[in-house]
C-alpha cells in the first residue's frame, strides 16, 4: 500500500538542474505531474535564456548564472529543499507508471541507507547498468558493475549508482557536488560517499523512462556542444582530484549484452590476477593489444 500523497509532499523535493534544454524539462515536469500533482519540485536553470513558463504552485523555477555548471546547480537546487528527502532528476527523464516515489521513501524510511537509487531505461526499453563497486587498480578507477557489497537492512550495498535516485536531504548538503566540476562530477561525488562509509542501495522495483540527446553534435544543440567541448579537460580534474591518472566504467552499457559482459568480466579477472599466473598474464596481455586494435579502428588510424 502506497504512501499517501499528502504525506510525500511533506517528505520529498524533487530537484532538475537544466541547461539549454527548455523542450526536456517541460516534459519532465508535465510527466511527474500526471502522477504526483503537488509534489515539491525545485529547478535550476543556468541557460542563457530564462524560460518565461508560468509554473504551478508547487514548483520553484530558479534562473541562476549562465552555465554555472551541473554541480554547483545541484547544490543550488537542494538549498532550496525543506523537506527531509530530495529526489534527484535529469532533465532528460520522463515519468512512467514504475516511477513509485513511495518505495524510494519507504526503503530509506526503515533502514540505515542514505541513497536509494532505481532502474534508468533508455528510450523507455533499454535497461541501463549502473551499479556496483569503485575500484582501485594500477592507479585506475573501475567502476565495476559486476561487483556488490554486502547486504545490509535486507538491501544490497553499493559504492554507486544512477544519477535517479532518493537521498537523505542532510547528505547532500553534508556532501555537496564539487562545484568546480560542471560535469564528470558523478564519479568523484560517490568516490566520496564511499570515504565517508555513507550507504547507498538501488530497488529494481522503481524505475523512469531516460531520453537522452544524441551523440551527434548539431549547430543549433548547445548543451551537446558544451558538454564536448569540457569533457576531457573536466574528465582529468575529476581524476586529479579522486586521486588516480583514470577512470572507467567496467560492464556493458545495457542487461541484455551478455557477450560483451562475459568479455569486459574476462578483462577484468586478468586485471585482478595477471601479476600471478602465466594463464591470466596472457589474457591481460590479449587485451591489451584487444584494446590497442579497437582504438586505433575507432580513430581511424588502422
């Protein structure tokens, strides 16, 4: 049985930090109001151009500096959270009947976690992996999907998950996204959770449909653009400051590649066990040169 709607709009905020997406987050916002129609929402938009839409009672539309970044927006968007849980939101996602807000909160509600994170399915179908350990190895960080931590409270432990999830209102402001990074914040964000012990968990019993843009550049399309143009230069201050010279993520992008999972699995044994063992030196060996070949295919160059 459902929490009432009365008492969730006591409880969670959802925040949207948006940036030259106007068409997105009307659609995000029109697709959480069909299910939940007074539920707190905060959004921070630091697009050239404010939007001019006139927005209900219940939501908070902030026009903050031009691109002050993903991060430091975030951080903006939970000062203005009172309740005590703040649902984290891309602009780029859509609400579903599997959206169930109430069992986020209920799980949080009666156990130890602090982060309680759902499925993403990409174009409403395709369900994305993202969950698992950070990993240490040889100055890279893994973000390893095939790894879990213990279970706690009836619940698995992870050190990361999706950027949709539920938190404890006092974590994020206890751990505020580093606002020097505009993006490539999410690896560091949790890298820091996990110092701090802080637990986090994900339910595949909630989940929310993601529309992403294309990977193809367009003139008109500045966030893609932007987001290009700062990837390598923000990639490498994340790095700087977890700490390692890399970081990657380790798994395939959705459930169903079951190929490509066995492969990445294998390279990552070869990582775990090459210093000891002829047999894994030379699967470690293979994909080294696997991965020399793929680059040089994917540039061009061979």
């Amino acid at each position: 049985m459902g929490i009432p709607d009365d008492n969730l709009d006591h409880k969670v905020t959802a925040i949207i930090k948006t940036f030259e997406r106007a068409e997105k987050v009307r659609n995000l916002h029109a697709s959480l109001r069909q299910y939940y129609p007074t539920l707190p929402v905060v959004i921070v938009d630091d697009s050239q151009t404010p939007m001019t839409d006139v927005w209900d009672p219940h939501t908070r539309y902030i026009h903050a500096d031009y691109d002050i970044g993903l991060s430091q927006g975030r951080n903006l968007a939970v000062s203005y959270v009172d309740t005590p849980f703040t649902l984290l939101l891309d602009d780029d996602f859509l609400f579903t009947p599997e959206t169930k807000i109430e069992t986020f909160l209920q799980i949080l509600e009666t156990t130890d976690f602090q982060i309680v994170a759902g499925q993403v399915l990409d174009f409403g179908r395709k369900n994305r992996v993202f969950k698992g350990m950070l990993e240490v190895h040889d100055t890279v960080l893994y973000l390893n999907n095939y790894h879990k931590g213990p279970r706690h409270q009836g619940h698995v432990c992870y050190d990361f998950v999706l950027n949709f999830f539920l938190a404890r209102t006092q974590t994020l402001r206890d751990n505020p996204w580093d606002p020097e990074l505009k993006i490539r914040e999410h690896e560091d964000f949790f890298w820091r959770l996990k110092q701090k012990n802080i637990l986090v968990t994900s339910t595949q019993h909630v989940s929310i449909g993601h529309y992403p843009t294309s990977d193809t550049v367009q003139k008109d399309d500045l966030y893609f653009q932007k987001r290009v143009e700062r990837f390598h230069h923000y990639h490498h201050l994340a790095c700087q400051k977890i700490g390692v010279t890399d970081f990657v993520p380790l798994g395939a992008m959705y459930y169903h590649l079951w190929f490509r999972h066995m492969i990445i699995w294998l390279k990552f044994q070869g990582l775990q066990h090459h210093s000891g063992s002829l047999f894994w030196k030379m699967i470690h060996s293979a994909f080294c040169v696997w991965r020399w070949i793929m680059i040089r295919i994917k540039k061009g160059t061979l």
